[in-house]
C-alpha cells in the first residue's frame, strides 16, 4: 500500500510537471495510462538530458524519443519550416522525411531548395539523390549524383559514392557499378560497402572473388572492438550467409 501510495504521489508530481513546464500534452496520457512505465519513460525522454550532458547520453534519449514518439522530430521539423522557410530549415525538414520513409515529399523539399545561390548545393544534391533512391527513381538519382559530381569535383562522401554504385546497379549498369563499389568498398568505414562489392562480383560469377570478400568483413569483425561489431551487425551477418551460400 505505501509502495502503491508513492508511486501515485510520484505521478501526479510528473503530471503537474508536465502541466507547469509546456510539455507535450502526450505525456499526461501516458502517464495515466501507465503509471510505472510512463513515468520511467517521462524520467529518461524528458529530465534525463539535463542532468546528464554528455553525448552518449543524448543519444540514447534520442533513440528512446524516437520509439516513443517516432514523429516528433518530425513535427519539429514542420513547425521549423514553417516559421522560417530559410533552406538549413527545409534541408532538415527534407532529411526527416527521408528518415521516416516520406521520399516523395522530401524531394519537393529539397527541389525547392536547390535554387538561387544553393542550385547547386552538394549537401541538398546528396539529400535529393537519396529521396529519389528512396522513391525507385533510380535514374534521376543516378543524374542528380552525375550533376553533383560535374558541379563539386571537390565534394567528398563515402555515404554518396556507395549510394551512387547503388544507383548504377539499380539501373542495370552492373559492370560500372562493380567499379564503383570496388572503389567505394576501399575507404568505407563500414561494412556495407564490401558486402555489396562481394555480392556485385557474386551477381557477375566471380565467386571466389565475392567469397574473400566477405571472409576480409568477418576477419575485420572478428578483430574489431565489440561496439563495431554491433554497429555492423547487419552486413557481418549477411557475409556469414553469403560464406555459406558460397560454400556449400
């Protein structure tokens, strides 16, 4: 009973919390609705970041708002746009759409954007041929990234290079985006980039080509401290699956 009696005073306290500091009003019902989780929830999105400055930490919250309350990033990003309508708003605004899978929306984003002095615009070049990508417009992602390359001979990005071999393969050009990914797959800092090079050489019969390449990414994983191995959990799996494809 007095376990039960705290726990409501603890709610109520975060209730008027909510009330008295603006938050979003979600957070009452939540908090309702599930009195011990909620309020957990409420302790780490909400009060957490300001007694615990530290990067690692602002990230964790982030990845807990985001499964929480996946569209409030988003949201913020409208209310942004809305209120100034400079481009590092719409660039944004853009690039949250890409994250929650709203390609064809991003695109009139950052076509907008790309005018003016910002026509040209490596960063919102980048954004755009990634929403076309995301939309299955694989030649206007191939020309958006072509046009980028001709304006910014000087722009470097892995992530756009393996997104341009991406493109190419993905309009049917497998030897040019064989090249590229053995290019790309050279300086990446992941995984990907190799596992996609060895299944562009397994898609072409070169196989034992494609098998050293995804043994190089399991005798990297194996070497690697354990948080790379959890970051590249899904391409060092794919590798153990294409070993085994490739060996049996």
């Amino acid at each position: 009973m007095a376990f039960a009696g705290l726990v409501y005073l603890i709610q109520i306290g975060l209730i008027v919390h909510v009330l008295r500091t603006g938050r979003n009003m979600y957070w009452v019902f939540i908090l309702l609705i599930a009195p011990g989780i909620g309020g957990l929830a409420y302790f780490i999105v909400e009060l957490l970041p300001g007694l615990m400055n530290n990067r690692r930490a602002r990230s964790a919250v982030r990845g807990i708002t985001k499964t929480l309350n996946p569209d409030a990033n988003l949201r913020q990003r409208r209310r942004e746009h809305k209120l100034s309508g400079s481009v590092d708003a719409t660039r944004h605004l853009a690039g949250e759409l890409v994250e929650s899978g709203r390609n064809a929306e991003a695109i009139e984003h950052y076509e907008s954007a790309l005018s003016g002095l910002y026509e040209h615009d490596p960063d919102l070049m980048l954004g755009l041929a990634s929403a076309q990508f995301g939309n299955e417009q694989y030649e206007d992602a191939r020309k958006t990234l072509d046009l980028l390359i001709n304006k910014n001979p000087d722009f470097r990005s892995p992530d756009g290079h393996l997104l341009y071999a991406q493109a190419i393969e993905a309009c049917g050009d497998d030897e040019k985006a064989l090249v590229e990914y053995k290019a790309v797959a050279a300086y990446y800092a992941g995984a990907e980039a190799r596992l996609r090079y060895g299944l562009m050489l397994e898609k072409l019969g070169n196989d034992e080509t494609a098998l050293a390449a995804f043994e190089e990414i399991i005798t990297a994983a194996d070497l690697a401290p354990r948080h790379y191995r959890k970051a590249q959990g899904e391409w060092i799996s794919e590798a153990k699956i294409s070993i085994r494809r490739l060996t049996k």
